[in-house]
C-alpha cells in the first residue's frame, strides 16, 4: 500500500500540467510536501491496518504479535510459546533484498525511502513493480 500511494502521489504533478488540455484552467500543481506525504502514508497505514485486525479478531481471531514458526499442521510458536488451532492465518511480510554489487553502502530500499526526512533530489530505481 504504502507504494502504490508514493505511485499515485507522483502523477498528481503532470497531471494537473495535463488539465489544461482537457479544459481546466489554472492548475497549479505548487510544490511536493514531502512531510505532509510522509504523515499521510503512516495515517492510511494505521487506517488500514486498524481495518484488518478489527475484521479477523470480529470473525472471532486471535491475534499474536511476533515472528513466527510453524511447528506441526495446526501448530505455530511465537516467542517461545506453541499455539494451536484448526487454521492458523500467518500474515508474512517481508523485506527487499539489495544485491552484493559495489556502492552497495549507498543503497536503500523502498522500505527505507518511506522514512527518508526529506525529498531526494535524484534517484535510480533498480528492479521491478511497485507491489
């Protein structure tokens, strides 16, 4: 999610420059507020989040916090504590992987880019989608 807002984010620009074309008069885009954007992606993923556990723990989930294991067919260990259950729903995520190149020092992933206190002035994207 967090993403695909930078992503829609980044077009608002050209588009109101495009506006005018499809009759639009005086679109200004004015200048990119990197703070604002930054606040605005941590609230819809506070927002979103809050929506997803309110859904399963209403449909009568437990939820438990931690990295995980799976430790037989109904069974998973979190923190040194074994659960069991019929279904067991383990949300994964997980973390990009720069590669071993020179400059490597000098990278960041997108994960990274969302924290970043100010707006770069240039980038290099190395890789593929955005999700």
């Amino acid at each position: 999610v967090p993403k695909k807002l930078f992503v829609y984010g980044s077009h608002y620009k050209h588009d109101c420059h495009d506006a005018r074309f499809f009759g639009w008069d005086a679109m200004s885009p004015g200048d990119l507020n990197w703070p604002a954007l930054i606040a605005n992606k941590d609230k819809e993923i506070a927002r979103l989040n809050g929506i997803y556990e309110r859904l399963l723990s209403n449909a009568g989930a437990e939820l438990i916090p931690g990295r995980a294991k799976l430790t037989g067919a109904h069974s998973v260990e979190v923190a040194g504590k074994t659960y069991t259950a019929d279904k067991i729903l383990i949300a994964t995520g997980s973390w990009p992987s720069i590669p071993d190149i020179p400059g490597k020092e000098l990278v960041i992933s997108s994960n990274e880019a969302f924290y970043l206190p100010k707006l770069p002035k240039k980038v290099i994207i190395v890789g593929g989608g955005y999700i």
